[in-house]
C-alpha cells in the first residue's frame, strides 16, 4: 500500500489505517470506532478536505488493499490463484449475488479491471525488491 500511497503523492505510513479501514469495506462487515478514527487520519493525510478527491484516493487504497496483499503473496509463492476468489453484488430484488472470479481474475468484458498490467507489474516490483 505504501508504493500506491506514495503514487497517490501520499505521506508513507498509511499502510496500517488503510488496512484498518479496508476491513470495514464490505458490506458484510462491521463498521468500527476504529476504522473511522482511520479513516479521519487518512482524509487528514490528504489535505484535510473530506470531498470527493480525497474519498477517491482513501477508495481506491481501501479496494486495492487486500487484493494487493493477496496478489504479492500469490506472485512470491508462484502461484496464479485470483487474488480476490470472489465478488459481491446486490441483485435488484435485493439478494446478495456472489460471482467467482476463478476463471477471470481480473474480470473480462465491459467489467474487466483497467488496471491489471499495473496490479501484476506493481506485485512483481514488490516481490522483485523484497529479494534483493
């Protein structure tokens, strides 16, 4: 998280609130006192202004987040398993529809994640460094 923050043009050091906040993500998951008070760090280390740039940038950090994580540990063992098994959607009556990824990692079609060659390069750099 920290090279994403830094391109970002962020302080380093968020890689602990991003995480914190990034477990609070999902709608399946509980919204904490300690994730907010994350999250009021992070709006911080962006300038201060809660608008829409900053609730950008703090987005994309959060959803990148474990997807990265997983996809540095997955290229540093070798393996080609999805970096995120599964995603979630809410169907128009309502009902939480979950759709494997397995086949297509990083989606495909009109849905297919823009930034693949970045997420890969990204996790081959990390683990390229973490072997010097």
């Amino acid at each position: 998280m920290e090279v994403l923050a830094e391109a970002l043009g962020l302080p380093e050091g968020l890689a602990d609130d991003v995480a914190v906040v990034a477990k609070s993500y999902q709608p399946h998951t509980a919204i904490t006192e300690e994730a907010d008070r994350a999250v009021t760090r992070l709006v911080e280390a962006c300038g201060g202004v809660a608008d829409e740039a900053t609730a950008n940038r703090i987005g994309l950090l959060v959803q990148a987040c474990d997807a990265t994580k997983a996809l540095v540990a997955n290229t540093a063992a070798g393996r080609t398993d999805p970096p995120v098994p599964l995603t979630r959607r809410v169907a128009p009556d309502g009902t939480l529809v979950e759709v494997s990824l397995a086949e297509a990692p990083f989606g495909i079609g009109p849905h297919a994640c823009p930034g693949r060659e970045h997420a890969l390069a990204l996790a081959a750099g990390l683990v390229e460094a973490r072997t010097r």
